[in-house]
C-alpha cells in the first residue's frame, strides 16, 4: 500500500461527509440555492490566492527540480482559475468581479488559507504536501463521482465537468505520484505529522463547503 492510500484511508470518513453533504447533493440535483453558490463562487477565489501561495512555498522547499516546476505550474493554475473561470460563474451568476473582490474572507476561508500557509512555511516538505493534497484529491474524487449525473443546472454541471474531467485528475495523479514517491524517505515521527495535516484539511474541506452551505459571515 503506499502512502497515498494510507493517507486516503485516514480521510476516508470525512470524505464519505463531504460527498452526504446537502452542498454537494444539492449541486447534483439542481436544488442548491444559488446564493449559496455563489458564496461558495465568491470564498472560493478568495481560498485558491491563499493556496496559490501555499503551493509557490511548496514550489520552493520542493526535493527535485522537476517537483519545482510541478508546483510553481499549478500555483500559476490556481491563480488563473480564479480569474477565468470563477469570472465566468460569477458573472452568470450576476455578481461583477469588483462586486466579488469586495465581500470580505470568511471565518472558514481565514482559517484554512492560514493553516495552510503556516504549514507549507513552518513544516516540511512532506507536511505542506500533506497539507494541500485534500483541495486536490477531494475536489477530484467529488467531480468524477458527479460527472455521470452531472446536473440539470448548467452552472453546476460546467463546475462538475472541470473538475472530474480527465485533465484535473491528471493534474491530481502527479502529486499523488511525489506522496507515494516522499512516504517511503519519512521516519514515523514525520510521517504520523504528515498524516495529521491531511486529516485536518480533509475537514477544513468538509467545512468549506458547509460555510457555503450556511453563506457564512463573521458573527461581528
């Protein structure tokens, strides 16, 4: 078994919430509010330029050149997906960019970016891997299981096709391969750290979707 699937098997109950969450099964069936999608649109492209830099620092810290490279690539990815396509579905969902650009982080994007952040800057290598592999492999595994029924609303199915189609898993395949290539080097003590950071943004996926669920705001 490699470490991928150790790590896999130690988010596997979140997960099952993830995909049992009214978000996910309202987007699938078409009854998800749109306003809660469209917080979901707008707290989104807040998080992907926190994870955009997490994923630069990675870049950074990387092992290999080619690791480099992978990671400063998809930094860039994150970046112009927040200016493409989430311009695309805020404007059909009649929010401007100004408009969007103005809605203040949420308590649940503050945090996650943070723990992210401070991970890939404070950790390891392999901890700030373990810290962004869930935003890969959750989204992932979520849109390959919807693809098939997509959704009868077209903004949720133009969702659910960039994200189980077969060029974001490929992109996920790749770090999964650098997690199964990594886990064999790290001692137990690294190892059981990696695995915590992996579980705790398996549930800061879980609660990124449930603020969007509930259109979060700060309580004061």
């Amino acid at each position: 078994m490699g470490f991928s699937d150790e790590l896999w098997d130690a988010g596997a109950g979140i997960y099952d919430r993830v995909r049992a969450h009214p978000f996910l099964t309202g987007l699938s069936d078409g009854t998800l509010p749109h306003g809660a999608f469209r917080h979901f649109v707008v707290q989104d492209a807040h998080y992907l330029r926190g994870y955009a830099r997490a994923l630069a620092v990675l870049a950074a810290r990387a092992p290999t050149e080619a690791d480099t490279v992978m990671f400063s690539q998809h930094a860039a990815g994150a970046i112009a997906a927040e200016q493409e396509m989430h311009a695309e579905l805020a404007d059909a969902l009649g929010l401007s960019t100004a408009d969007a650009g103005v809605v203040p982080v949420a308590p649940t994007t503050t945090a996650y970016t943070s723990y992210l952040l401070a991970t890939c800057h404070g950790g390891s290598f392999a901890e700030g891997l373990g810290a962004v592999l869930p935003c890969y492999w959750i989204y992932a595994r979520v849109g390959e299981a919807l693809l098939e029924g997509s959704s009868p609303d077209p903004l949720y199915a133009r969702w659910i096709a960039t994200y189980g189609g077969e060029e974001f898993q490929a992109v996920v395949d790749a770090v999964l391969a650098v997690t199964d290539r990594v886990g064999p080097t790290l001692g137990d003590v690294e190892r059981a750290r990696v695995r915590e950071h992996y579980v705790t943004t398996c549930r800061y996926e879980w609660m990124f979707w449930d603020a969007a669920w509930r259109q979060e705001e700060w309580p004061v």
